[in-house]
DNA sequence: CTGAAAGCGCTAACAG
DNA sequence: CTGTTAGCGCTTTCAG
C-alpha cells in the first residue's frame, strides 16, 4: 500500500496543508505538531508523489539525454556521470538511445515532450535530426545543451577537438612519421579531422587525401568494427603510410585488430594514436596513446549551464559555447622512438 | 510555448472530453470533429502531460533500473537493451548507478519511490543492500525482477551460470589443463565459481584454494582493474597453473594485460577464458574464448515477467526462476592445441 | 501557527 | 456522438 499526504494528515490530526509544510519545511510549524506528523510520515513510510508536485510547479525535475548507444564505453561513461550529478541536484535522468541510426531517436524526443522533461542534453544526433526535431523544443522553452561541436545556436561544452587532434598528430610528426593516416566518425570526427588536417599544413606535411577515411555520415562510426573495416580498406589499397589518426579509441582498436591479422605490428610497424581515453585504452595491448577527455568537468559545465537555463527561461544562452582543454596520454601504441 | 487539453479544445471548438477522446482513441467520435481536433493538436504541437495521466491512472509508465555501472561495457548494453524494449513498449526507464560501492544505490532507489516506478529491475545489488531496501518496494506492491541469482523470493531471470561455467572449464580440461586458477567476482561471480568447483570435481581434477581468488563482497570487481590486482598476486606468490577461468570478460582482460607485463604470454604460455562476450572480447588481443549470455532473450522475459506483475498485482510471482542456456565461445585466449 | 479551498492537466463516469 | 463535472495528490493563497 502507498499512502497519501491525506492518510499522513489523518494519522496526525492535523490538515494537509500542514502536512506540506513540514514536507517541504515552509512557513512555520510549532514543534510539537511538526513531530506529531513527522512521526505519521515515518509509519507510514510516506513519500509525497512527484507527479502531483509536478502539476503544480510545472517542473518535472527530470532531464533528458540522446546518446548513440550505451554499449559504447565513451557514452556509457558520459551517461553515467551526468546520471550521477543531476540525482545530487535532485534531478531524475532518461536517457534516449538512436542506436546509431538516423531519425531512430524520434521515439525517445517523443518520450522527452511527453514526459515535459526540464531539458535536454544532447550527447550527439545527426545534424538532419537535430534540425527536424530540436526546434520543437525550442519552442517549448525547453533549454538544451550540447556535449559536442557543430549543432549551431544551442549551447555547447566540449572538449578541444581541434587543439587536440592538432596535438596527437604533432606528437606522431614529433616521432618521424610523415605519412599519417586519419580515420574519422561522424561529430566530433569532423573537428578532430580538421585538426589533423591543419597539423600536417603547419608542418608542411602534404595531405594524401587516399589515407582520409572520415565517416562523416553515419554513427555506426563509433563502433570498432567500422575502424576496422576502415584499416582494411586502408591496407588492401596498399596505401602508404607509417602512422594513423584515429578519431576515437575504439576505432584505434578496431585499426589494431585489423592491423593484426595482416600481420602488421604495433606499434612496430605503424603508429597508431586513438582518441577519448575510455578505459580500455590503458588496458589494450598495446596500450593506446591517446586524448583523455576531461569528462566530469565537461558535464559539471554542461549540467550547470542547463540548470542555470532552466532556472532562468528568458535569458538566451545560445550563443554559449565552453571548450575545455584536453591532454595527451602517451602509451604504448606509437612506440617511442624516432622512426628513420 | 506548452499546451494544454484546454487550449486545443478551444481551438477546436468542442469539449476537453472530446479531444481527450481522439487523443486516447476512446468511444466514437463523428469523423469531422475528429478531424478538426486533430488539426488543432497539429498547429499547436499539443502533446497530453503524463503526470497529468499518471495521476488518474496511478500507472507512471516508469520502470527503475539499478546497475553497478554504465560505464562497464556488460552493464551499459544491457540497460540499452533494456532501454528500447521499454520504449517500444510504452515505458520508460530511469537508471541508477550504485557505482560498486555498498550503500550508494540508496538515493537512487529513494528516487525510484519518489517517481513510483511501475517496477524495479535489479541488474545487481548488495545481498545486504537489498534485505535492507527492497522490502520497501515489496510493501508498495511494486514488482521487481532481478537479472542475476542469489535475490531470494524475488522472481529472476539469467543464464546458466552454473552450467557455462563448467563448459567453459571443461573446455579448459579438454585442452589437456589441470592446474586452473579462478578470479570471481560479486554476485554472478558465485555461481560461476561453483561452476568452476564442479567442473574440476566431475574431472577428478583437486581443487587448489590457492589458486582461487573470489572476490565475493565488492562489486569494484567489475572492473578490469580487480583482474589485474588479482593476477599479479597470483603470479608474484609464484602459484603453479597452466589456465585461468576469469568469472567476467573485463577481468579476464586485467589478467592478460598483467601476464603481459610479467611476460607471459597468452595463450602460450597460459590459456585464459572469460565471461559475458562484450563486444572488446572480440576485439581484444588475443581474441577471449569466452561465454556467450543471451543478453536480448534475458531481458525479452525478464520484461515480459515484469510486465505480467504490473498488470495482474494480485498473483505471486515470487517462486518464478528462468534460466537461460549460454553458448562457449571459442576464439584465440586458450589457443587450439592440448597442453603437453 | 493552522485549516479550507482552489486548481495544476487530464480521464472517466454520467447526462443529454 | 458530445459536453459537464468530479477528482487524482499535492501546493498555495487566503482566512482565521
């Protein structure tokens, strides 16, 4: 059985607006009353019913989060951090999952209005999607944020891609290697491809745009098995290369895997420099050299500007955007030698 | 801009009655009107509040969910899997993270009474924790479901651990092993142990404590971490065995990655098997001979048994038990020749 | 300090 | 076929 504030006043003798008071630790309550029912609510085992407070205050005190997948290790973790720090700020999560393909997360968008979430946390969605469905949103005067670059006019915090990227691939010039590879996801994938890019031009690296393979389509691009494929692709053409830039760990080990059953060495015969630093990172073999993602304080910034949007619905935040700096973790993955 | 019932029946010209009748497909309603109530939802992108519908139909549509982690590949799928079944089906899920510690689920099961969650799924929880918390639901007459064994008196739905884990040792045995250490873990961790125990006694094979890590108590064996503590304890007391039966997939990747770091190599000089099939078994160097767990079918009755409750909460479903087959996988980890 | 009552958005009788 | 109304559990005036 589940009581009611009105079963508590009964057990109390006192009214309900008492009750509420002492729930919510209003006005003034003699203390002798505020015992009488504070003992009720204890035998009870009451609990005041968010869905009724919710009526009232138009606030559901529950957030929304789209994510690719959460078998992804990287959003896994970023899922759960945010889950974490919004229950301490007394806030529920849902999280949305698209599954990695385009227009699947319209269910879980649908739950969000459904559900009047307070607002809406953007892991990544496609760009197509994001114009179709965000602007309801919007209108609604739901705040978003985004934890990644590139949806314009919403608020965003991220990590230094392109300053990174810039960084990893220095690293790999700094080693000797002056044919690098690059294989990219989609998002992020774009800024960290720029940041590849640019690196090379600094150095007066001509870019072979045969060793590119940006995914820049489709998330599936976060998986393994596409970093994978890619490496194959890259080796079959029999492409020249001594290093490669991948835009995420996981496609780094996909890379390696493939690099593996054609016999290639790594970091031996190829350097190979990954990206996020999920756990795995640190526990393949090798162990991969690789840009660690300052998550906690992305998703404090991120949760903070939200809440500060929600707390404030008339201020525009859109043209907000904080990037954090990242770091270089050196492994094992591109050896430490100067390639000759 | 939100609207409510109100706004779209004044738009349409008719009662709140009748265009909660179209939204819920409810009674007979003349083909015009329908129509002209349909427009309005359209222009004014009306969508019915659930905690306006929660209150009258004291069904919240919301099932909580408690796992250890996210961040943990084996975790993080199957709360995806979780996730969109629920979806599809109407629900939607909230997920709270105990974060291996004792005690720390608490908050998150308080927020699940809170939201008064249809039904609770228990990925895993303290034996201790659980005597001291689900009562509480119990007494609600919220239906549970538990994804591992050892809950008692709460339905539950798993692979059989007991049985895989003596396929998996047996497969060790085949391969010509006697001397098999184990490195366990919480919860599901005892079943495979016992599995273990059993293998060796069906094979005539003495069990050697020493070579027996069980880590019963702390669910920071989940991570991968524990497996590398453990393995180099087990090397550093210069133990005596040729194999290792990891009770989890990141465990039995700690191991390696500690082998490695002693030099020993894997499978040459030490097979290793693990648990679960995360996808970075596969991917993983060596790839892991491992278990398969049927993870969609584990939550596909799980679901459906959790479902049954909610809707019939006067029958007992206490005494219900599935447990599902698992499939060995053998890939790379033990190598294919016996052991001499 | 405490109680009575209105009302949040919606559904479900009950009339018509 | 459609409208009126009570009421879900709670918070918040407004009186007292």
């Amino acid at each position: 059985m589940t009581y009611t504030i009105k079963d508590v006043a009964k057990e109390a003798n006192v009214s309900i607006a008492t009750v509420s008071r002492v729930i919510n630790d209003k006005d003034k309550v003699k203390k002798e009353t505020r015992e009488k029912i504070l003992r009720a609510i204890e035998k009870l085992n009451f609990m005041p019913d968010q869905a009724a407070r919710t009526m009232i205050h138009k606030k559901t005190k529950t957030i929304g989060m789209i994510v690719p997948q959460l078998s992804n290790e990287y959003w896994g973790t970023m899922a759960e951090i945010v889950q974490s720090v919004l229950l301490e700020k007394g806030y529920t999560l849902i999280i949305g999952t698209s599954n990695s393909e385009q227009g699947s997360e319209f269910l879980a968008l649908n739950t969000f209005l459904e559900r009047r979430v307070d607002g809406l946390i953007i892991g990544a969605i496609y760009k197509s999607d994001a114009e179709n469905y965000l602007g309801v949103f919007k209108d609604q005067g739901i705040p978003l944020i985004s934890l990644y670059p590139l949806i314009p006019n919403i608020p965003t915090v991220c990590g230094d891609n392109l300053r990174s990227s810039m960084d990893a691939v220095e690293h790999l010039i700094q080693l000797g290697h002056t044919k690098i590879a690059y294989i990219g996801s989609a998002s992020t994938g774009l800024e960290r491809e720029l940041g590849y890019r640019n690196a090379l031009m600094l150095n007066n690296i001509a870019v072979d745009e045969k060793i590119i393979v940006s995914g820049r389509n489709n998330f599936v691009h976060y998986f393994s098995e596409y970093g994978y494929e890619c490496a194959r692709q890259l080796i079959s053409e029999e492409n020249d290369f001594s290093a490669i830039f991948c835009s995420n760990d996981l496609i780094a080990i996909g890379t390696i895997k493939a690099f593996e059953e054609h016999g290639i060495d790594v970091p031996k015969d190829k350097a190979v420099v990954g990206f996020d630093d999920i756990s795995m990172a640190r526990l393949y073999r090798p162990a991969l050299t690789t840009v660690k993602q300052p998550l906690e304080e992305i998703v404090d910034a991120a949760l903070e500007l939200l809440l500060e949007q929600i707390d404030n619905p008339d201020k525009s935040f859109t043209q907000k955007k904080i990037t954090l700096p990242m770091k270089l973790i050196v492994r094992e993955s591109c050896g430490s030698q100067k390639k000759t």
